[in-house]
C-alpha cells in the first residue's frame, strides 16, 4: 500500500530538517511491505521552512509539500491529507507531529494493526505502558490527563484510552467518510472529533502506547488552559446534542407520549371512576405500551425494526413482556410501597417516581435485547 506520513508544520524548520532524515534513514528501510512517502503541510512558515522541505526533497524523492494559509491545526490536516490522497495516490495516511514527540520507530507498529484489519491506530500515552515527559510542569499533567479522562467518562467509550492525542494511522476511506464534517474543526479539536466521528460510523480503533517525548526545538503551539476549556465546551455540546437527537431523544419522546397515556388514564379511572391507583395503573400502562411499542419500532429503533409480521409480533411480545415486568415490579410497585409506606395521597408523585425508574430499565432492554443492533456475518 502507498503510505503517507503528514507532518503539518508552522516555524519548524529546525525539527523538520531532523525528521526526515530519520524517517528516510532509520524507519523506511524497516518496511518492506509498503511504499512510503512524505508530505508536509507547511502553513506559509515565515523561518523558511518551506525552503527547508524543498532542499530535502531534491535528496528524497518520495517528499512532497502543501502549502496554504495559517488557519489552526485541523485545517493544515485536512489540506494534507486532502493532497496525500488525491496528488499521491495514498491509501493510509500517518499524522505526526514534525518535532520528533512521537516517536518515529513505532511506525511499523502502527502499520501491523492496519494490516491485519484495524481503519484507524492511535497512538496510546495513558495505558499499556504508554507515557507523557516526566520534566511536564504538574498543571500541564493534570490538564493532559483530565482532558482525556474527561472525554472518556462523557463519550462513554472506556475502550480508547488517548482522545487528544496527534499520532495515528488511518486508511484514506476514514477520512474521506469524515471529511465533510470536520472542516468545522480547524484548531486542536480536530483531533477529538476525528476519533469521535471514526467511532460513531463504526470503523475498527487499534491502540499503540508509545512514549510522548518533549520538545528539543521550538515552542508548542497549544495553549493549555484555552484548549480545556475547548475540550469541555466541544464535548459537552456534542454529547447533548446527541442525546437529544439521536435514539435516547426519540426513545423520551416515545415515552413522553406514553407517559401523557398512561397519566390520563390513571387520573380518570382514580378520580373519576374511583379505582384504586395500582389497577388503574396497569390499564393505562398497557394502553400505553401498545403506543410506545409501534411508535419505537417505526422511529426510535427504526433501523432495527421488524420486517415482517413474524418478526413484528415477536417483538410485540417481547416488549410486552419486559415492559410488563418494567409496569408490575417498578412503576406499579413504587406507587404499592408508595401507599403502604407513607400515604395515598401521593400516589401520583410516586407513579412520577416509578416512571423514572421504568424509563432507565425500559431504554436498557429495547436497546440491548429487542432492538439489538446484529452483528455482522
């Protein structure tokens, strides 16, 4: 395969004529599987690195450069990779960082997982004896480090261990599927939403720890406290958003529309016809699941829906039987104790309160059992 390291540069014209010697001399003649290359994305560097990278490129054949304006990190990405693919012919590309902080000699290992099937390998600082400089001053640890386990604990995706990480390896078809997308992204939270996007579309995530060097020449670009509050700002939003959009959103609007059921049938067989709250709860319930079972398999599990009336019918009575269980020992049961224990009078504030409970378990089933995603032949 035609492999393509993308390096993007601003001021380092002293790292980048370091670089690429080591990948020409030391890393490339290790690999004897792939035709590599190399394109730097040089944001119109004013200490003539661009100069720099031409010199080098009379030497080495396999070099190439994009040059374009300074608009952040994401963007000189999107324009070198963008040039990689389409000027070069590659088929997997590399981001690395042009100050030797990630180390080259992991290359071929990152290659392997490629090969044996992974889309997309990041490179691990927090795990499997992955690191970070011990000479870091303590703040820019601790904002490391939060970052990460930040993003993890809100994404809910304890399996990829570095978020914020620059050094990775993925198949052209991962970026051209996220291209689009992440335009929107030109700073350090490029490197976030990749992964996050890469995940979200299902593509194969592969790990390789390494030992993230410190710097030798130049200044870092980041600026820590800007880019955590960036972090928290995009994660947080992203998350909502996909919460309220995505099946959770429409599995509480299917609820809701069973709730306003179930409530209205409750309060007029309790107030009006004078039953006893626990029966009139199960009337209404029922009616309820009936609506919240053909309102989820059209929309909320849509894509998962049965196809056929067996299918619809065998579903039917799966729901019915999980959210029976969910109604009798939950709902139901919260407003039994409810009355036993404190009064009846509250009845309705403990229907509120069992709803809550019946809302977690029921979301947990359908998503898990009834509407489970199949795994592909």
């Amino acid at each position: 395969m035609k492999i393509v390291i993308v390096t993007p540069t601003y001021n380092e014209k002293g790292n980048i004529d370091r670089l690429i010697p080591v990948l020409e001399n030391d890393i490339f003649p290790k690999i004897k599987n792939h035709e590599m290359a190399i394109l730097v994305a040089d944001d119109n560097s004013p200490d003539g690195t661009e100069e720099e990278v031409r010199r080098l490129m009379k030497k080495w054949k396999n070099i190439d450069i994009s040059s374009g304006q300074k608009h952040g990190l994401g963007a000189a990405y999107i324009r070198g990779m963008t040039h990689a693919i389409d000027k070069m012919g590659a088929e997997v590309l590399f981001e690395l960082d042009a100050d030797l902080q990630h180390d080259p000699e992991k290359i071929p290992e990152f290659l392997k997982k490629i090969d044996v099937g992974d889309d997309m390998v990041i490179g691990n600082r927090y795990s499997d004896g992955g690191s970070i400089p011990k000479n870091w001053p303590f703040i820019r640890k601790v904002f490391s480090v939060v970052a990460n386990i930040f993003v993890r604990l809100v994404f809910m995706k304890f399996s990829i261990h570095d978020w914020t990480g620059g050094y990775r390896a993925l198949k052209k078809e991962v970026f051209l599927k996220e291209k689009e997308e992440l335009t929107n992204y030109k700073g350090y939270i490029f490197q976030i939403s990749f992964l996050h996007k890469a995940i979200r579309d299902g593509f194969k995530i592969g790990e390789v720890p390494f030992h993230f060097s410190d710097r030798d020449l130049g200044k870092s670009k980041i600026a820590p406290l800007g880019y955590i509050i960036e972090v928290f700002k995009f994660v947080i939003l992203t998350r909502t958003k996909e919460i309220l959009m995505g099946k959770f959103g429409k599995f509480l609007v299917v609820g809701g529309t069973g709730f306003v059921i179930n409530a209205v049938v409750l309060r007029v067989l309790v107030e009006i016809f004078k039953w006893d709250a626990p029966p009139a709860n199960l009337v209404g319930a029922a009616l309820a699941i009936f609506s919240n079972y053909n309102l989820n398999n059209l929309w909320t599990f849509g894509e998962n829906k049965a196809k056929d009336i067996s299918s619809y019918f065998l579903k039917m009575l799966q729901f019915y039987a999980t959210s029976s269980f969910g109604v009798i020992f939950i709902q139901t049961g919260t407003i039994f104790l409810g009355q036993q224990f404190i009064g009846k009078e509250y009845y309705f504030i403990y229907f509120l309160i069992g709803t809550f409970l019946l809302l977690i378990w029921n979301f947990t089933v359908y998503n898990k059992i009834i509407w489970r995603k199949k795994a592909p032949k």
